[in-house]
C-alpha cells in the first residue's frame, strides 16, 4: 500500500513538473528573441533596404562569408556525429541550423538587424532570384490542411496553431526526458513505459513538433515595407530530416545492445507516432526500393537514404517556388490575402 502511494506520488509530482516546464519553455520560446532582439538592435542597428541599398551592400560583403563559413562548421558538425557515431554533434549542429530562425521574431526591414544577426547562416540561401529558401514549403502542408477550413468559415486559427505546436512539442518532449531518466534510474537498457509505449524517440518527436510551430511563428512575422521575410522551411525540414536520421542511428546501435528487448520493443511502439499502415508504406518506399529493405542498418545506406528523401522533399516543394504561391507576400498573410475569401485579414 505505501508502495502504490509512493509511486502514485511520484508519478503526480513528474506530471505538475512537465506541465510547469512545458508552460515555462512555451513562453520562453517567444519572449527571450523580442528580449534579445531590443538588446542587440543597439549593435546591430536596421538598415533600410531601399533608402540606404549602399550600406546593405556594403555590410553583406562582411556578412556573406560569414555566413558560409557558420554553415561549412553546422554541416561539418552533422557530418562527423554520423561517421563518428557521436549523435550529440550531429544533434548540436542540426539545432545551430535551426537557432537562426529566432531572428525572425525581431521584425525589421533588414534581416540581419537586431537578433536578426542569428540569421547570418541562412545568407548562402538568401537570394531572390532563386528563392532557396522555400525549396522546403512542402512543410507547410498540414499548417493548410489544418487554417483553410476554419478560414472559410471566417476563423483566423494561425496564430493558434502555432501556440498549440510549440507547447504540444515541449510537453512530449519535457515527459519524455523524465521518462528516460526515470528508467535510466532503474537501469534498464531499453526504455519501454509511459510515453515510450506510444513512440520511440519522445524527444525528437517534441523537438521536431516544437519547431513546427516556431517554423509557423517565423513565417508569420510582419515585415516593414522594404524587408523580406523568406519563412525557414528549408531550415526546418532539414533539421527534422537530420533528427529523424539520428533516431534510425540510435536504433541499429541498440539492436545491437540490446537485441531481443530491443526487437520486441520496437515491434509494438512506432517510430515517432502511430499511423495508418498504408501511410507508412507510403512513407517507406523510397527505403524499400533503394536499399530493397524496410530500414537503413549501416552509416552508407543512412547517407544514401537521407539524401534520396531531401531530393524527394524538394522536388515536391518546387511547384511552391516555381509557381509563387502563395503569391507575393508568401506564407505570412495566407490565407487572409487572398481576395474574395470571408474571414478578417489579420495584421501580423
């Protein structure tokens, strides 16, 4: 009986944690870039694009090669964490190409003024003629599916979308990291209880859903007239791609480890979380007819299926860039400027 309190107790106190930390974190992720970008505008001050083109032209010079030699570092890092086996740098690195998203939320009409700065790495993308930066919009489709019908019934939910997103991704993976502490506590090799029942890898779920949503914040920045806001897609897709990758790594190492309770796991649980079975085959053929497997077991076959299902992503968010849609102003009004559509425009 003092056992099951006990244990009733604990299972309490981790639930009021997660909730606190979750709530916490949410309000962090948008508060501290408005805080951040106030302080750094004092070093790193707006230049209007239009009005002062000498000065962006001048201060890109310096900024360009920074920006490649960020991302040379940020690729490097990804890439000895995969041939290395050191997830933790591959980890870091894909988390360095998403941290300059926060930029975003510091609205100005140059995009490296104030917290914008973070954005220095996205520069080798930043070019209007190519628009690299939305070889990733393929990303933005459950945000469509999810905004249009309320939109046609005259509810503006984009906004909430993304507030859902970012505090869904920081609970599941704030109640996964206790989970894993938990059964590390108990030294068990393959944790397989509480929210690892319904997912194998809690945390980089959380991460990826949290960084939807900041992707949506991102694109939904107004911008003064003169400014750009391309939205980070492809930062975001990336990333995700990259955590997903080191998720299947971290697997074939604890087959390995621990091969039977690991197997028997794995059987029951899903990937990242549970969908129709006919969605999974379609979400696995490309593994299927590349590798003529169900899943990549070595650091080549990784590489190679990674670089097959960037290709893929791609392609498919070429129609976005090649067709402008949306058109003009891109994601951070859609729907609301589409003419003819009920609903109020919302200033953003």
């Amino acid at each position: 009986m003092e056992l099951a309190r006990s244990r009733t107790g604990l299972l309490a106190g981790i639930s009021v944690l997660a909730v606190v930390f979750t709530l916490a974190l949410t309000f962090a992720t948008l508060q501290l870039p408005v805080i951040l970008g106030n302080w750094l505008s004092n070093y790193f001050p707006d230049i209007h694009p239009v009005i002062e083109p000498e000065r962006v032209a001048e201060f890109m010079v310096v900024a360009r090669p920074v920006g490649y030699a960020c991302l040379a570092v940020i690729a490097v890092l990804i890439v000895i964490g995969f041939v290395t086996g050191k997830r933790k740098l591959s980890i870091f690195g894909s988390f360095a190409f998403f941290l300059p998203t926060f930029g975003y939320f510091f609205a100005s009409m140059f995009f490296l003024a104030g917290l914008g700065i973070l954005r220095v790495p996205f520069v080798p993308f930043w070019d209007p003629s190519t628009n690299l930066m939305n070889f990733g919009d393929i990303s933005y489709l459950p945000y469509m599916a999810l905004v249009y019908p309320f939109w046609l019934g005259g509810i503006d939910i984009r906004e909430v979308i993304s507030w859902l997103a970012i505090g869904i991704g920081l609970f599941i993976f704030v109640l996964g990291t206790i989970t894993w502490f938990y059964g590390r506590l108990q030294r068990r090799k393959t944790v397989d209880f509480w929210i690892y029942r319904h997912s194998r890898h809690p945390q980089y779920l959380g991460f990826i859903i949290w960084s939807y949503g900041v992707m949506l914040f991102a694109a939904q920045q107004w911008v003064p007239m003169g400014g750009s806001n391309p939205g980070a897609s492809l930062p975001w897709l990336l990333t995700s791609l990259v955590i997903v990758w080191i998720a299947l790594a971290e697997e074939n190492k604890m087959r390995k480890e621990d091969r039977e309770a690991y197997l028997q796991y794995r059987a029951h649980a899903p990937f990242m979380f549970r969908v129709p079975t006919f969605v999974s085959a379609v979400l696995t053929l490309p593994i299927k007819l590349l590798l003529k497997k169900s899943r990549p077991e070595t650091g080549k076959e990784l590489v190679a299926t990674f670089a097959v299902y960037t290709t893929l992503l791609i392609l498919l968010s070429s129609p976005f860039v090649f067709l402008d849609w949306p058109p003009g102003i891109g994601w951070s009004h859609w729907p609301g400027f589409i003419p003819g559509l009920p609903g109020p425009i919302m200033n953003l």
